[in-house]
C-alpha cells in the first residue's frame, strides 16, 4: 500500500476541519450571513475600532480645546506669613490674591482680580478688586488665535469623521467581496476534486490497457501528468482557500469561526439594470467634491487662506479699548474707588521685514494647498474613470459568460445524445461535465466581480451603497 505525503496528510486534515467547521450545518454549527458578518466587522474590525477611538479623541480635544480658550479660569494664590519694610519698620503680613478670566472667540478677555492683606502687629485688613475687559477693534473675528485654534481643531474633527465614513465602506466592500470569494474557492474545490477523481480513474484504466497491451507508456505517462497537474491544482486551492478565510475572519475581527455561510442570491437581473444606469450618470463638479482626498484638500485651502489673511492683518494697525472698575482701602488711606477707559493703537514701525516674509511664506503656502486641491480633483476623476471602465469591463465579460453559458446547455444535450448513441466514452461526458461545472463557476465569479466593481463605483461618485438593492435578505 502506497503511503501518503505529509503534505497530502496535512491538506487532508484541513479538509477535514473545513468540513467539520465550516460547511456541516450540525447541531452546534450556527449560520452566519452576510448582512450578520458586516454588522460584525464594523462592531469588531481593529481599523473601525480605531478610527472610532480617533474620532472620540478628536471630539475630546475639541471639548478641551474650548475649554481653555472660552472656559473661566480661576486661579488663587496665598502667602500666609511675609514680612513687610515700610516707614522704617517690618511688620508681618499674610497675602491673598484671587484672579479670574474668560475668553471670547474674538479675541476680547474679561479679567477680574481680589487682593487681601493682613498686618499681624496693627490687627487691620485692607483689600482691593479690580474689574477689566479688553476688547479688539476693527479686526476680523475668524482671525483671532483664539478663532484660528478652534478652527483647525474641528477640522481634525471633520477629518476623523470622513475617514470612519469611508473605512466603514471599505470594509463593507471587502467584507462582500471576500465573503462571495470563500463561495467561489469552494466551488472551485469541487471541481478539482471531481477533476483529481477523473484523472486517477484514467490512469488506473490506462494501467490495466498497458498490462494488455492496448495502450503504450506515452499515453500512460501523459495520464500521469495529468493527475499531478489535478492535484497541485487542488493543493493550490486549499491553500488560497485557507489564506481567503483566515483573510475573512481577521477582517470580522475574529481569530475562527465554527459559522457556515449563508450565502445571499444576487439579484442579477436588478444588478446589470443598475450598472447599466450608473454608467449613464456623469462625472460632475458635485461628484469630485464628495471624495475623502478632495475635501481634504480643500479643508487644507481653507486654512492656508485664513492664515495668509492673519498675516495680512498682523501687518495692519490693530485698534483696542480697555475697560475698568477697580475699588479698595489701603491701611491708613480712605478707601479707592475708579473707573478706567483707555484706546489703544499698535502698530509696527520694524520689524527688520519678518511680516513681509510671513506673508511671502503664506502665499506660497496658499498657492501649494491650491495646486494640490487641483491635482486631488484631477488623480480623483481619474480613479472614477478607472473604476468606471472596470465596471463596463464587468459587464460585458458577464454578457460573454452568459453566450458560453448558453453554448454549453446545447453542447450538453449534445454529449448526452453522443453517448446515447455510443459515440462517446462516459469518461469523455464526464469530462465535459467537469468542463460545464468550472464554466458555472466562472460565470459566478463574473457575477460576483460585477456586484463588486457597482459598488465600488457607487463609492466613488459618494452614493450610499445600498446593498440591498442587488442581494437578496
């Protein structure tokens, strides 16, 4: 008795876990469709888990952000023993200072302060607070930092919700292409083996003509090249297979799954009405604008101009007033009570041309962020294009899949009244039937390759994917 290779004993355990595992629908196997395997990787899938933490901590840092620029700050400060020199004496004293302020987005700050003091050897207390506002006048308010900072924080905001957006719809795609992919392996696998079954059966007949002498070796050793070709074949299968799998279940986020697939019907005909309806839309001004890269691109535009426009002001005369009320005692002295108001009026004589060049600097940043919202405009038409062209390609490949189709229904009525008549062997009508098996594959996978390029194009023109359209519940 002929042993088995270690490799061959290795494949065959795999199949066996394959089977045992993944297709056999037993009392502990739990079905697992494809709507239930999308809800799963977008619940346990490692890059939407990080995205949605990303997105968490760019909300956290607008809150903190806000916080600091527009929040109350109080802070107190105490010296509870000092010594003070005055009329040539010392004399202890204890110190309490309180100070508070808010900020506004345009730049203006209301401030307000209490001091306490306590002389240890006269037993007196005086105090002093004081209310002030200062406000900025005749400037921009988007260009205030305070403006500016909050702005470029909640544009990392918006860019971590876009990329949550399209990671989310990169993995439905993925999760739909590898999910039908696993089908198409696995019919591929059963083609294999029926092949493998057909070649042994030809080498073994083959065998006992040559024992009679009715066949030659050369016809033998063609037979067995044949059946090595069938079983590297299946051996590449498994192989991709496993790989496809482990793919699958790491893209759920999940190490195995015991779960046999429920796979969905495609509704074919709704599919190719609908890819033919897409191919009709145009690519306009609306569509670019939708993508991930050209909004980012233009968010990037959108700050470079608010920036070269704060250079610009910064280079300006800046105009403010002061507002304040302060009232207090002083030890020995009558109580203090006044009102302040003054304008103020900045401007820089030199600088040594430091906000000249700033200004160059930013124009030149402004003309990099415009070139690079016209090239993310270009590069994203273009990909449309592609994707657009794939999916035509698509279609016209399951229009000729479907002619063979046809052709092998007439060929096969036609193999059966040959070997009706005897004028063909069973191994040569077995043979075609293999052949119109691996011929349904194909047309399968070109369905599956049709579904995938539709929603890759829906993408791209910024559609909702809708999958329900095209795959039955």
């Amino acid at each position: 008795m002929r042993k088995m290779k270690p490799k061959r004993v290795g494949q065959l355990f795999l199949l066996i876990a394959f089977s045992s595992f993944f297709f056999l629908n037993g009392r502990n196997a739990i079905a697992l469709t494809l709507r239930e395997a999308i809800k799963i990787a977008l619940e346990r899938n490692y890059q939407i888990l990080n995205f949605k933490d990303e997105l968490e901590n760019a909300r956290l840092n607008l809150e903190l952000t806000e916080k600091n620029l527009f929040a109350p700050q109080v802070e107190l400060n105490l010296s509870p023993y000092g010594k003070l020199w005055k009329k040539g004496m010392w004399s202890s004293l204890s110190e309490l200072q309180l100070t508070g302020k808010i900020g506004f987005s345009n730049g203006s700050q209301l401030s307000a302060h209490y001091t306490g003091d306590y002389r240890h050897e006269e037993g007196e207390y005086s105090d002093y607070y004081g209310v002030q506002l200062d406000l900025p006048l005749f400037q921009d308010v988007e260009l205030s930092s305070p403006s500016l900072q909050l702005h470029e924080v909640r544009l990392s905001v918006k860019k971590s919700e876009l990329e949550l957006d399209q990671a989310g719809k990169d993995l439905l795609i993925n999760v739909i292409k590898s999910f039908y992919r696993l089908k198409e392996l696995r019919d591929s696998l059963k083609v294999a083996k029926e092949k493998l079954k057909q070649r042994e059966r030809e080498v073994e007949k083959l065998l006992q003509q040559v024992n009679l002498g009715t066949a030659g070796r050369l016809e033998l050793l063609s037979a067995k090249i044949n059946l090595e070709s069938s079983k590297k074949e299946l051996d590449v299968l498994q192989d991709e297979f496993s790989l496809a799998l482990d793919e699958f279940c790491h893209s759920l986020g999940l190490e195995k799954t015991s779960s046999s697939l429920v796979y969905p019907e495609i509704k074919e005909e709704k599919l190719k009405e609908k890819a033919k309806e897409l191919l009709m839309r145009k690519i306009t001004e609306e569509v670019l604008t939708k993508d991930k890269e050209v909004k980012e691109a233009r968010w990037a535009v959108e700050q470079a101009e608010l920036r070269l426009r704060q250079k610009r002001q910064a280079l300006s005369p800046s105009f403010s007033v002061s507002i304040g009320y302060s009232s207090g005692n002083e030890l020995e002295e009558d109580e203090l009570e006044e009102w302040k108001a003054t304008f103020g009026l900045t401007y820089k004589l030199f600088d040594g041309g430091q906000g000249r060049l700033s200004e160059r600097i930013a124009q030149g940043q402004l003309e990099i962020a415009r070139r690079n919202l016209e090239n993310a405009k270009r590069s994203v038409q273009l990909a449309i294009l592609s994707k657009r062209n794939a999916l035509r390609e698509a279609l016209s490949q399951l229009r000729l899949l479907e002619l063979k189709r046809e052709e092998m229904r007439f060929q096969e009525k036609l193999k059966e009244e040959q070997f009706r008549l005897k004028l063909i062997s069973s191994d040569q009508l077995r043979d075609f039937q293999i052949e119109r098996m691996s011929s349904e594959n194909d047309y399968r996978a070109a369905l599956h390759e049709l579904l995938i390029c539709y929603l890759s194009y829906r993408q791209a023109l910024g559609m909702d994917l809708e999958i329900d359209e095209v795959i039955s519940k």
